[in-house]
C-alpha cells in the first residue's frame, strides 16, 4: 500500500465511506512539483479553512435573515454583501483542493467536525450578532494564516495567492464589524 492509498485508509473521509471506490482517485498521478505529503499537509489547512468558511457563510446569512432592531436595514444589507462574497470563496477553496488532488470536505458532518467557528444557538440580539461574526471573521483568518509556513516551505504559489486574497477580505471584514461596536 502507497502512502496516499494508506492516507485514504486511515482517513476514510477523504474519499466517501467505500474502501473499494479508491482506485477511481488514483488514476494518473499529479507531478507539479509538489511532494504527496506536502499537499496533503496543505489540503489539511484548506479543509478547515472551506469548514470555517461555509460555517462563516452559513452564519452571516442566517442573521441576514434574523436580524431585528433600529440598525436592520443597515445590518440586513451588510450582511448579504459579506454572504455573498464568502459563498463565492468557498468554490475556490475547493477546487485549490482537488488541483493539489484529494476531496474536498462537502458535508455538515465534516464541517462540524474540522470548524474552529462556533455555532450559534437561538437568535442573538443585533449587535450580538456583530461580535459573533468578529469572531468568526478573526477565527477564519487565523486558520488561513496557520497555512503559511508550510505553504510557503512547499513553494505553492496558488494556495499563497488564494489564502492572502482570503486574509483580506477577512481582516477588512473584521474591522468594518468591529467599528460598528465603538460608540
Ligand atoms: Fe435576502
């Protein structure tokens, strides 16, 4: 057994519950220049960065839609830019992930599991619904700079550019939050 079928072996949601539905990922094998296991450790960090992205995703449209109080239509429409923004990010985290050649993580099983954003519960007042998506933004932005070092160690240019373009938006979007909470 080679390092990536035993990888598969010993993570089976990598690649579905099905041993036998292996062989149908190991066809051609990717030469960029990139070692396996690099590309695993870097798919490792996209994984969880696309699971605190869609939780990120699914939390700001949820308070678009729950959102209540004197700052509602400000917030109402603030909201949907940053949803729609974000659900646009997650495709391209993805697809990083199938060209570096393993499955990218598409259940709320595996998003719960891999998330470093907490889920809310009920529906949080206006402006507690700002600081749970400070947080959010922040803890999102902190697990794309966790990639970096090895990133930048396996000379992964895509990822480097997809990640930095993602530190943006989060830290911009963190701030942009963050004013409406000063007095
Ligand atoms: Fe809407």
């Amino acid at each position: 057994m080679d390092a990536y079928t035993q990888t598969i072996a010993d993570q089976p949601w990598r690649h579905g519950r099905h041993q036998e539905d292996i062989q149908c990922v190991h066809g051609q094998p990717i030469n960029i220049g990139i070692s396996e296991a690099d590309r695993q450790t870097i798919v490792d960090g996209l994984s969880r960065l696309l699971a605190d992205s869609y939780t990120l995703y699914l939390q700001t449209h949820n308070f678009h839609w729950n959102v209540t109080g004197p700052m509602f239509n400000t917030l109402h429409t603030m909201f949907m830019t940053q949803y729609t923004e974000q659900w646009g990010a997650l495709d391209l985290i993805a697809e990083r992930i199938r060209a570096l050649g393993f499955p990218a993580p598409g259940t709320y099983a595996e998003y719960a599991r891999l998330s470093s954003v907490k889920e809310v519960t009920g529906v949080p007042k206006a402006m507690e619904m700002v600081r749970i998506l400070v947080d959010a933004q922040e803890a999102t932005a902190r697990t794309a700079r966790s990639l970096f070092p090895v990133v930048e160690a396996a000379n992964d240019q895509p990822t480097a550019d997809l990640i930095t373009q993602r530190l943006d938006v989060h830290e911009k979007t963190a701030w942009m939050l963050r004013s409406l909470l000063e007095e």
